[in-house]
C-alpha cells in the first residue's frame, strides 16, 4: 500500500478510476444508468473481479470478518424490517445496499478511536462487538435497551465500544467528533475521531463547523460522506451545485476523496489511509463514500414515490456483499456450503436475540429521573410523586407508542 499522503494526494486529483472509462458528463447530466462517477476510486470491478495489481491482498481473517459483517448486517435490517412490518416495533432504519460503507470504514479503526455514527450505520456497531440483543432492545424501548427506552428506535449508545449515541438531527455527531479529536490531539493519546453523515448532511451548518474546527485545529477525524444519492426524497442534483461531495474538503484545508462505496476493498484502503494520516498528526480528511440507498429512507417511507427506478436496477447489480463474495470465491476462500452455514447461523442468532429481547418488560417509569442529577431538584421530587400516585391509579402503563414519522 501506498504511503498516506501519497495516496490522498493521488485521489484528490479527480483520479479516474482504473476499471471505468472517463465521463465527460457532468452529475447533472448523466443518465440514470452511468451510475458511477469517474473520479471514484476503484479496486474491485462489478462482477468482482479484481486487477492484480490494485489487489491490497488483506489478511484472510480480516477479509472473512469483513463479509460476516457486511452479511449480519443485511441479515439485521431484514430482520428489523420484518419486525416493523408486523407491527411489532414501530419504526426502522435500513441500510440495505450500504454495507461496504459501513464495514470497510470500520474494520482499520483501533479499539481507542471513537465512532460517532448516523442513524444509518448498525454494521459499524456490529463490527466493533456491540450486543445484537442490546441493539434489538433498542428497537422495543425495553428494559433490555442501554438507553432505558429514552431513545427512538435504531438510536443505539455503547460507550463501552467508544461508540457515540445516535442522534435523529443531522450532522450534529461530526462536531462532537471534532470535539473528541481536538481533546485528543491536546492530550496526545494518538486516538482519531471519525463520523458519519449523509450526502443532505453536507447541507447542514454542523457539517461545515465541523470541518472549519477540524481543518484549523488539524484535529485527528475522519469524515465520512455517505452519498446514497437521496436526502430522503430530495435527490442530489438539488441538494448541492457541486459535482462531488468529495470537493467539499478544499475549503477546508484538508483533502478529499471519492470512492466506489460498494467496494469494500476500495473503501477500507482509503479510510485506512485516512486513519493512518489522521494519527500521524497530519490532520482531518474527507471520504465520499459513493453508493445507493436501496431499501426505503425509513419504514415510515415509499421510496418508489420519487426514485428512478433505472438507477435502482443498475445499482442492484452492484451489491456489495455479493462482490466480495465472488472475490472471496476466487481466493479459495468461500463457498456455497460456508455461504449455507454463515446463514443458517446468522438466522438462527437472529431468533433467539429477538425472542429474547421482545420478552423484556417495558422500563421501569422511575427510570425517568435516573442518569441526571445526583440528587433531584424539588421540581423532580415532586413529579416522582404525582407520577407514583398514578401509577397506584392506573396499575401499570401500556404501550401506546405508533410508527415513528421520519
């Protein structure tokens, strides 16, 4: 692999990636069917196959941990979806068709970096060993959540992982991450920051806060652009006049890259760079991760209502995880009997974690005046009391809780 610097220095030059004629065309004018830009850089073709000599040749353990991952990911959000579907939770966030983002971003991290994810991530929480049962306790709002149902579904929290709590605003999570990078540059624990967001994101004020902070201050953080192509219905084209996302990183000070977001290999090569670069103390840098939002914005949503569905075909043909499926394949690596038992495992893990966490009582309604203060004020004392009297009246509290509008 190349040195960093090197190598964030060859990307932000609008390098044309090397399996992909050039494109004259602007973003604008594109037909729905050129469906990769040119500037995305590029390791693994379409239908899998790799150059030799692009080939980073990841450890095997490595690369087997990569699709796991990439394929419990899938398996969660199917899983999340059906549940939602059948009425037993009320709201949920798919990330189908996004899951190199998530896994290769996440697989060079230390242990000691922080994550501060957006609401579109599980895969980075499974990677880095969050509990399946925890998260899906999340999603009921039960006993079993961390957050002790004070949280909206898919707004997971593990601390102990030096994962940040999801927030339904936008872009608020790369400032606090700047935060983190800023303190740890100051104490010199050599720990980088790296955070989440969409391509609407890049709209929004936190986004460029964040990065003047990050660029000034040469802070240790990664930022990653996920560019799906759609800020829930609102597609690219009228999000922003700029042609790459990856752009965005010039005013700034610090560099900018593109890259093909369902290529896993692609992806962890370049935010390993990045890590890398950010650690060595040569400041922030940001990574458009180019993909497609394949399942709906939320279940809340009707994607077919506004999305081309010539562009749904054409990016379907380039899943992630049947990518590096057929590389895997092609390294002796995998097959169709490992592929049987991975889901076969991965459904019956699934079942148990959900039959577990759907039998966990709902939160306890004293645990509304827990977490905060070390002694409550007099105003709490007194709502502690009025609510205690109703809970004698009542016996207990249903759950009334509806599909969540987003």
């Amino acid at each position: 692999m190349q040195s960093g610097t090197e190598f964030m220095k060859k990307k932000t030059k609008n390098q044309e990636s090397p399996t992909k004629k050039k494109n004259t065309k602007t973003d604008h004018e594109s037909s729905s069917c050129e469906i990769l830009r040119s500037d995305c850089y590029r390791i693994m073709n379409e239908d899998g196959t790799v150059d030799a000599k692009l080939d980073p040749k990841l450890d095997k353990e490595l690369l087997l941990k990569m699709y796991r991952n990439m394929a419990l990911t899938r398996a969660f959000d199917e899983r999340g979806m059906m549940l939602q579907r059948q009425g037993r939770i009320g709201f949920y966030v798919p990330s189908f068709g996004q899951e190199a983002v998530q896994t290769g971003t996440a697989a060079p991290l230390e242990k000691k970096d922080w994550v501060f994810p957006s609401y579109r991530e599980p895969g980075i929480f499974l990677y880095r060993g969050a509990g399946i049962y925890e998260m899906l306790c999340n999603l009921w709002g039960n006993r079993g959540d961390l957050s002790k149902g004070r949280q909206m579904p898919v707004h997971y929290s593990f601390p102990d992982i030096k994962m940040f709590s999801v927030s339904s605003p936008i872009a608020t999570q790369m400032i606090q991450a700047v935060g983190a990078a800023m303190a740890s540059k100051i104490s010199k624990t050599k720990e980088v920051a790296i955070s989440y967001c969409g391509d609407g994101g890049t709209s929004e004020n936190d986004f460029h806060t964040a990065l003047t902070f990050a660029g000034a201050y040469k802070a240790p953080a990664v930022f990653i652009v996920t560019n799906n192509q759609y800020a829930i219905s609102v597609p690219l084209s009228k999000q922003t006049g700029a042609k790459r996302l990856s752009d965005k990183a010039i005013g700034y000070g610090m560099p900018g890259v593109a890259v093909d977001g369902n290529d896993v290999l692609a992806v962890y090569q370049v935010t390993k760079e990045a890590v890398d670069r950010a650690r060595r103390g040569e400041g922030p840098s940001l990574i458009e991760c180019v993909t497609f939002r394949m399942g709906p914005h939320s279940s809340s949503d009707d994607p077919s209502r506004y999305r081309d569905e010539k562009m749904y075909q054409a990016w379907l043909k380039r899943d992630p995880i049947k990518r590096l499926k057929t590389y895997l394949e092609s390294r002796k690596l995998w097959d169709e009997k490992k592929e049987k038992s991975l889901q076969e495992e991965l459904k019956k893990m699934l079942a148990e974690a959900v039959e577990r966490a759907e039998a966990e009582p709902a939160p306890d309604p004293m645990d509304l005046f827990e977490d905060v203060y070390a002694e409550l004020t007099p105003q709490l004392k007194k709502q502690k009391a009025e609510l205690l009297q109703e809970v004698e009246l009542r016996g207990k509290f249903e759950n009334t809780s509806e599909a969540f509008p987003l």
